[in-house]
C-alpha cells in the first residue's frame, strides 16, 4: 500500500493557474490503477500521475483515510490531490480510467489551481507508447 500526503494545489507551479495548460498520459490510461501523466503549456511541464484509489488487488494502493478523502472530494466537485513516490498526483475514486474519468479530474485540478476549465486540455492515446 502506498504512501500518499496531501498536497495543496497552491503548492503547485503558478503556472498551471495562469495560461493554457495540457495533460498527457506516458501510455493508455485503459486498465491500470496508475497513469503517469505531465501538465505542459508549451515551454514548462510538472509532473501529474492519476491514481484510483479503490483498486486493491494485489495489494490496495491506498489506506483508508486517503480513499476516503478522494470520495469525499469528489463528492464535492473537487480532486484529492497528494504526493505519491514523489509526483503529484490527482487521486480519483474507482479502479481504473475511462476518458470521462480523466477529463473531469484534470477539470477538477484546473479549478483547484484558480483556471478556467477551458484553459485545459487532455491529451489521450489509442494505444500503448511502449509498443503494446
């Protein structure tokens, strides 16, 4: 089970608050707990991985308390944002990633940074980069 510490989206680069912002994944976001993925406008890029939080099989990849933090957030309209093996990452509730799901936490962040929904965009691939 992973670690995972709240993060403040203030903490985040000022940035992603300020112009037009993209998230890529680094593969599919199909059938994993797990997505790495960039926020980029261009010229400056961080680091920002999707986790969901319910997957437990074959291990849970969040305790309790975190999981239950996700649901609440989102509950609300918002994200849980937390650092996980050092990357910020947006941690959503379910198993695993549909394109829907992606595109309303990267909404989410983007209203937790102080954007306008409109000023992100996501990036998704039909296929595995790694040549799946």
């Amino acid at each position: 089970m992973s670690d995972l510490a709240d993060l403040d989206p203030f903490d985040l680069p000022a940035w992603l608050g300020e112009g037009d912002v993209t998230w890529e994944p680094q593969g599919a976001i199909a059938g994993s707990a797990l997505v790495h993925g960039r926020l980029t406008d261009g010229e400056q890029s961080v680091p920002c991985d999707l986790l969901a939080v319910d997957e437990a099989y074959p291990t849970p990849v969040a305790d309790d308390a975190s999981r239950r933090h996700s649901h609440q957030a989102w509950r609300h309209g918002q994200v849980h944002l937390v650092e996980h093996e050092g990357r910020p990452t947006l941690a959503v509730p379910g198993r695993d990633f549909t394109a829907e799901t992606v595109l309303d936490a990267i909404e989410r962040l983007a209203r937790a940074v102080g954007a306008a929904p409109d000023h992100y965009a996501v990036l998704l691939r039909l296929g595995d980069r790694t040549g799946g």
